[in-house]
C-alpha cells in the first residue's frame, strides 16, 4: 500500500506540474486572440496603420505564446494513459467525448485559421482575414470548453450511468454532461480570467514602451483595448466566481470547508477574510483551527448559498453528517463512515455481479445489479478505511484561495487606474513609478489564475471522480521509478521551453520598439 501511495503522489505532482505550466500559456492564448481580433476589427474599419501595427505585433507575441501552449497540452493528455489508465478506461466515452471534440473541432478550427492570421495578410482579402482572426479566437475558446466540460464532470458526474457488464461508466445523457452546474460555472469564470490575463499582459508591455518613450501612441492604445478586456474580464470573473461558490457549496462542501479550514459550521457562518491556520489541527483534536484570523460576520453563508442566516458545514460535521436547518435543528445526513460502509457495499455489489456472470446466473446479476446501482452514489468511499482520508489538504487550499482573491482585488483596482491613467491623466502612465507597477503586475495574474486553480483541484482531493473514483484507484500499473523520472524529465523540459518563450517575446519586445508604426505595419 505504501508503494502504492507513493506512485500516487508522484504521479499526481507529475500531473500537477503539467498541468499548471500548461495554464501559463493557455490563459494568454485565449485573451490574447480576442484582444488581437478586436484591434483588427478596429483597422478594418479605420485603415489606420497604427491598429495595423497593433494587430500585427500582438499578433506575434500570440503565435509564440501559443506554440508553447500545444506542445504542453500534448503531453497532458498523454498522461491520461500512461499515469492514470484505470481512471482512463473507468471513466469511458463521458470524459473521452469532450477532449475528442476538443480535438476534432476547436484544435483543427483554430490550426486551419491561425494560417491564415499569419500568411494571409496579402493573399486574402482584408474581411476574410479578419473572420480567420474571430474564428481563431472563438476556436481557442472551445478549444478550452470542452477541456473545462471534462474536468467539470470530474468534479460533478452527470448524464453517466455505471455499467456493471463494462465495469465502467458510459453515457446515457450527452447534454447532462455538457450543461451541468460545474461545466457551466467553470467554464464562464475561466473565459473571464482569460481576458483578465491577457489585459495585465498587454497593458504591462505597453507600459514598457512607454517607459522608453518608443511607439507611445501604439502604447496607449493598447492599454485602452486591453484595460476595457480586462475590466470586463475581472468583473465577470468576479460574478462567476459568486456562481462557482454557490455551486462548490452544493456540490462539494467539503471543498467549500478546507478553503475556510472550517471544521465546525454553524448558522450565519462567519467568512474569514484573512487568518493564518493552526498547523496542529485535524478532524480529531479540539485545537482552535486558526492562530489568527480577520472574519466577515456571516459572510460565508451569503457566499454560499445567499442566505446570511444558513448553515454552512464544517469537515467535522460532513464527516459525522450533521447538517442543520435556519432553526438550528439537527437535519439527517450521511456520515462519512455510513458512506464508506455504502461503498464498501457497491463494491460487494461488482463482486457478486462479475462472478455470477461468469456463472451464467442472470437472477444473480439482476440482484447484485440492482444492489450495486442503490449504492454507487459513493462508490468511491468504498477504497476508504478512514473518513479522515476523504479531505483535502486544508492548509494549501486555504492559502491558495486567499491568494487569488487578494490578488483579483488589486487586478479588479489595477485596471481602473490603467482605464483612468489612458483617457483621464495621460500624465500617470509616463511616469516611471506607474510604468514599473505596470510590468510587475504581469507576475501578479499569473499567481492569481495559478492560485485559482490550486484551489479548484487541490480542494477536491482525493478524489479524481468526485464520490465514485479516488485518486488511490485511479492509477495505473506504473513503477514508481519511472514516474520519478519523467517528472524531472518534464520538469526540465517545461522549464526550457518557459524560458525560450520568455527570452524571444523579449527580443520581439525589443526588436519591434525599435520600429516605426509604418515599419511594422508593412511588414
């Protein structure tokens, strides 16, 4: 079991570095290629060479940055097999449906227009080039639609039924999956960061062109379309992220408590809005779970589910099913150990069920069928010998959710002042204080989506099919060796490729803040 374990953790950090150095790269893809298109629509309309010079020079530093981002993505859903096969065949065609979509549809949509961004400046004409931009933007974003459909229904199985004969789920709800609660959420509020992303990005170049007093007009523009994408950006990241936490309170409340490090609920739960979490607490102990903390009265309630008088559980109380009405009465739940005890039956349940198919007893299946369907709400809790191993780390989801919203409310500040410094005090982004916070503000987004999603996938461990499948089960017949070495492997690789990225979106910087508008634009 120890071995078992360790390959689990190996194979989960390998995944998580991959997937989070995927994340620097497709968040700018998709605010980028808006961004462009926008401009673009701007020039066409226009004809002024300046939104031609724009268009063309983000045009570039998005060609760079998307490059990168497919040579990651790869090598993500790669390990889907090479890691995590049982997940892979457990799961079926509900999670292999999206990703093929994905496939098929956005990758070729945006592979097929993007040429046409890029080599078809003087061989079409300037609407179709135009229509290719809009399409290669609109094909990054679902290219990124049904990658979030998938992981959403990780998060919230939906329109799936088990298949004992199979001995894996398949589909019986295609628009189930599809429009589920998470899908929906997680895909508007990811879209938004996107925007909020790509604005910090290109407003913190321009405000390096601008501290070097090289092509400011084309700078100031800049910052003018990205500060409105981004505002937009955060303040609908902002309203969908109200939505995911009314969502993640319903359907994940355990979530909802490691990013509280809420052990104990109660009506007109309090929000902390910021603390530092005892390192000495568990679920056994009575040790006050925060050293220090700075707490919204019943912020947490209203956050979760609108209502500021509402019981919000903590760990302890999912963990020994205690939930209570608005009068402070006990209301039944299932306990955590009832929970295993279920699954623990489910999986009796397959056991019957296989061996009677052997046998050919086909009363015997119906029974054991008809048994293992009652109890697969929590099938997953089966692989469980203690409810202390259905949560999640509290302490990096607490952390990593303050993170993000601390950092989302200077973001949300950072582009009021950019709005405002561009049409109302052109004076301020000239100044040098102004133009650096502009540039490290970059870094600044960047640990904010990161933090965003620590706390999406770290909060909902152990589990890789939320109740039905933990991490533990998910793995595939792989030496921990092996795993080891491809982390380092790719560690080194993502790290390479990161750094080239960084190194020629710098010298383009600088190669094209030596160019005059007319110069790029002719180019």
């Amino acid at each position: 079991m120890d071995d078992l374990i360790t390959v689990v953790d190996w194979s989960r950090w390998q995944f998580a570095l991959t997937a989070m150095y995927h994340w620097l790269f497709v968040p700018l893809t998709i605010g980028l290629a808006l961004i462009v298109a926008i401009m673009e629509s701007i020039y066409v309309k226009t004809k002024e060479a300046k939104w031609l010079a724009m268009t063309k020079f983000w045009m570039l530093l998005f060609g760079i940055n998307f490059a990168i981002g497919v040579a990651t993505g790869i090598i993500l859903e790669f390990e889907f097999g090479t890691n995590w096969s049982n997940y892979s065949w457990f799961v079926g065609d509900i999670f292999g449906a999206p990703l093929a979509i994905e496939g098929i549809v956005a990758f070729f949509m945006e592979s097929t227009f993007i040429a046409v961004m890029f080599f078809g400046w003087k061989r079409v004409s300037p609407a179709f080039h135009l229509t290719a931009t809009w399409l290669t933007a609109i094909g990054t974003a679902l290219s990124a639609m049904w990658i979030l459909i998938a992981n959403a229904w990780m998060q919230q199985p939906a329109g799936m039924e088990f298949d004992p004969a199979q001995m894996r789920n398949v589909m019986d709800n295609f628009w189930a999956l599809v429009f589920s609660d998470t899908a929906i959420a997680k895909f508007t509020h990811t879209v938004f960061s996107t925007w909020v992303v790509a604005g910090v990005f290109v407003i913190g170049v321009s405000c390096w062109f601008l501290l070097k007093k090289r092509n400011v007009e084309m700078a100031k523009s800049s910052i003018k379309i990205a500060g409105t994408v981004g505002l937009v950006g955060i303040l609908g990241t902002l309203a969908t992220g109200d939505i995911s936490a009314v969502n993640v309170a319903k359907h994940q409340p355990m979530k909802l408590a490691a990013m509280e490090g809420l052990y104990k609920g109660s009506n007109g739960q309090e929000l902390v809005g910021f603390g530092i979490l005892n390192p000495e607490k568990t679920v056994n102990n009575d040790v006050d779970p925060y050293l220090f903390h700075i707490s919204i009265p019943k912020g947490l309630s209203f956050l979760a589910t609108h209502n500021p008088d509402a019981f919000v559980p903590g760990i302890n109380d999912l963990i020994d099913g205690v939930m209570l009405n608005e009068n402070g009465d006990t209301v039944p739940a299932v306990s955590y150990a009832e929970r295993i005890a279920i699954g623990k039956e489910a999986h009796k349940a397959l056991r019957e069920y296989d061996k009677a198919m052997a046998a050919g007893d086909k009363e015997a299946m119906e029974s054991a069928a008809a048994s293992l369907k009652e109890n697969y709400k929590y099938f997953g809790y089966g692989y469980f010998s203690d409810p202390s191993q259905a949560v999640p780390p509290v302490a990096l989801t607490f952390y990593s959710f303050r993170i993000m919203v601390i950092a989302g409310g200077y973001l949300l500040l950072f582009f009021i002042v950019a709005l405002v410094g561009v049409y109302r005090r052109h004076d301020w982004l000239e100044n040098k204080i102004v133009a650096w916070i502009g540039m490290l503000s970059i870094p600044v987004v960047w640990i904010c989506s990161q933090s965003g999603w620590i706390t999406a996938e770290v909060g909902r461990q152990p589990w890789a099919i939320q109740d039905i499948m933990p991490t533990i089960a998910a793995i595939s017949d792989i030496q921990e060796s092996s795993v080891i070495i491809t982390f380092f492997m790719f560690a080194t690789v993502f790290t390479v490729l990161l750094a080239a990225e960084m190194c020629i979106m710098l010298s383009q910087i600088k190669k094209y803040s030596k160019k005059s508008i007319v110069e790029i634009s002719n180019e």
